[in-house]
C-alpha cells in the first residue's frame, strides 16, 4: 500500500514537472505581445477627408516598422478610433485608449480645437501624443511631440511671399475656431509692418457650404490676394464658389489644403493657387521617391502623399528610434530619448528640437497643378528652428491673444 502511494505521488509529481516544462516551453516560444499605439482621427464628418490618409500612412509606418524587427521583438499594432470630427469625443476616446486599451503613445488629432481636448488627458496620464499637423502655435506641452509646422516654419513665410509676390491688398478667410483666428492675429501683425492693407477678414463656421456672402464680398473688395484658414470639406464649397463668381484667377493662398483635398475639392482649377508646407508629394529626392512608391504600392497608384500624412509617419518612426533607443515603450522611458532623435524624413532632415518639443523644418510654397500636384516656387534652402511662440512679441502677450482669439469662437 505505501509503494503504490509513492508511486502516485511520483506520477503526480512528474505530471506537474512536465506541464509546468510544457508551460515555460510556450512562454519562451511564444511571440512577445504586440505593443499597442492608439490612432485619434476623424473618419467621419468634417474633417474626415483631411484625416483619413493619415491613418493610411500611419499604417505604411507600422508596416515598415515591423519588418524591421518592430521594438526589442514586438510588433507593433494601431488601436484606431473615429474621433467623428468632434474634439470632445476625441478626447474621451483619448482617455479610453490611455486608461482601457493601455497603448504606448497616441498619434492623431487634426484640428487645434482637437489638439487642445485631448493635451489635458495625455498630461494627466503623463502620457504620449504625437501631433502632425502646422497651428497657430503658442503652446508647448511636455506630453506632445509636434511633427507639424510651428508659426515661423508656414504662416510667417508664407505671409511674407505672398506680399512679395502676389500683392499687399490681402483679404483673409477662415473657419471660426482657434487656428484661423490666431494665425490672423500673427499675418495682420506682418500686414502692418510691411504696410499692406487688409481689405476684409471672414470667419465660417467648421462644416459651412454656403459661401456666396463671403465671396460677393471678396469680388467687392478686389484684394491682390486671398490668405485662405478655411479647414475641412468647406474648402471646395469655397473653390466652387469662386469659380462660380468669376474669381478663378485671384491669387489664393492656402494654409490646410493639400494635395489630395486640391484634387478632390476642385481647388486645382483656381490658376493661381498656392499652398505653404513643408513637405509635397512632388520633392525630389530618393528617400521621397521610395515614401511615395511605398505609399501607392499599399494603396493605389493614384494615391497622394500630403504634408500631414508625411508628418504623421515620420512621427512614428521618430517614437520607434526613442523606444529602440530606450528599450521599452513604456511612455516615461520613452520621454527620457525622444528628444534627442533626428531623422532623414522624406521632406529632408529634421531633429526634435528639446527646448520647444517641435520639429526643425523646411518651409516650402508650391504652385497647384491640374493635377492636384504642385510646381514648387520657393524654398527656404535650409530647416528652420521652430518658435511657437514668434518672437517679435513676449510669450505672456501672445497667451493673452491666444486667450482673445478663444475667446471669439461661437
């Protein structure tokens, strides 16, 4: 009866000894989990044309990211989220993803009304997001990296072009939220020291189709040029309306059209549009060539590659570099490397500049084609160092217009 005891108990023992062999087997052979990012774009509304390419691009980076190893073996993988074009929402998603989904880092947002929801949430959660869109700047967060364009990098020189060139009777149009009302702040500083002369300032609300007032009123006040900070789909009613008025040769300057939204919103068929960005799909160089062939191989040989979507991948490359570098995604690892990283991006070279969190770019104007593609006209020749806050005024004035141009919004 005792051996049969002993005998029980070294089967049971030895059945314990292999399973638990079995299960530190799987666990040393099974892949590491995924590393998840959360994605906040709009795949609906209004702003949806302008932000679903990102996602797109974003993609194509995981991709490329992956199948070079991905982070310290684990793949990468996007938790994406339709933020509906309402900041609100984008920021409760925001919240979900940090506190439910436990991703690593947020990439997304469009508008400034959208950035400004969600900045809070990642604070709070001494979290990641990484913003790939030109604003009116006057923020710096430690929880946002911005890919995009800061004042000095698109708006400045794009003002000072257009006064050069296009003439200094200079009409402004845009959407009535934080962006529009405060780059108008910075270009009506430029008008007055360059002693042009504003004929006229509109604001739509985001969404707006009818746009017969604001152009009869254009036609009345026969500007050298129109400065355009109309953002989302009100940009085509904008671009038919003008055509319809007889005002396709008015020179147009645009701020948040790109090449895809031109095509699609008939903005190619004014003759002398022009926009200001860092990045167009028409850059020579090999490093676009292979982002634009990668772009369309995933997606269609008529794809476009835009400023946006650009900024977009290279800011998940750039968190890549950090988290290789840090070994780990963790976010507060990853904010101990990120800004020290520098990358040969498509546009060219940029680097994280540490004091402000915001890239060194190269601004660029280019001349809109039939095509929806751009010719461009002047270059910078070098990457400029990002001042979200311009320094022709103290940062404590600039919060104070920052405060008045919120303030205006309905």
């Amino acid at each position: 009866m005792k051996f049969n005891r002993l005998f029980l108990v070294g089967r049971i023992v030895l059945v314990i000894l292999v399973i638990y062999a079995l299960i530190t087997w799987w666990q040393q052979s099974a892949p590491p989990p995924n590393i998840r990012i959360g994605v906040l774009h709009s795949l609906t509304g209004t702003m949806a044309a302008s932000e679903k390419p990102l996602v797109n691009t974003l993609r194509l980076a995981i991709e490329e990211a992956n199948a070079a190893g991905g982070i310290m073996g684990q793949k990468i993988e996007a938790v994406v989220v339709d933020c509906r074009s309402d900041s609100t929402y984008c920021a409760q998603q925001a919240e979900r993803l940090i506190t439910e989904e436990k991703v690593s880092a947020l990439f997304g947002c469009w508008t400034s009304a959208c950035r400004k929801a969600v900045k809070p949430v990642v604070e709070k959660h001494h979290h990641l997001l990484f913003y790939p869109v030109q604003y009116e700047g006057m923020e710096m967060s430690p929880n946002i990296i911005y890919t995009g364009a800061a004042p000095n990098q698109q708006i400045i020189p794009g003002v000072h072009w257009a006064l050069e060139n296009l003439g200094k009777r200079v009409y402004l149009v845009g959407s009535d939220y934080v962006f529009p009302r405060m780059a108008n702040i910075i270009i009506k500083d430029l008008l007055t020291a360059q002693g042009a002369v504003l004929t006229g300032e509109r604001y739509l609300p985001l969404g707006e189709s009818a746009m017969e007032t604001v152009v009869a009123d254009i036609a009345r006040q026969r500007p050298d040029v129109v400065l355009n900070t109309l953002n989302g789909d009100s940009n085509a009613h904008f671009f038919a309306a003008l055509g319809k008025a007889g005002l396709a040769h008015l020179p147009l300057v645009s701020f948040s059209v790109t090449e895809a939204t031109m095509k699609a919103w008939g903005g190619a068929q004014l003759s002398q549009h022009y926009a200001v960005w860092s990045y167009f799909q028409s850059l020579p160089g090999e490093k676009n060539r292979r982002f634009v062939a990668a772009f369309q191989a995933r997606l269609g040989a008529d794809r476009m590659t835009d400023d946006p979507m650009e900024a977009a991948y290279i800011g998940l490359h750039l968190w890549v570099q950090a988290a290789r570098e840090a070994g780990s995604a963790e976010p507060a690892k990853v904010q101990r490397t990120i800004l020290r990283q520098t990358l040969n991006a498509p546009e060219g070279m940029v680097a994280i500049d540490p004091d402000t969190r915001h890239l060194w770019k190269t601004p660029r104007i280019g001349k809109v084609r039939p095509d929806g593609q751009f010719d461009i006209v002047w270059d910078a020749g070098q990457a400029l160092e990002p001042a979200p806050f311009p320094s022709y005024r103290f940062r404590d004035e600039w919060l104070q217009l920052l405060q008045s141009a919120e303030g205006a919004q309905p």
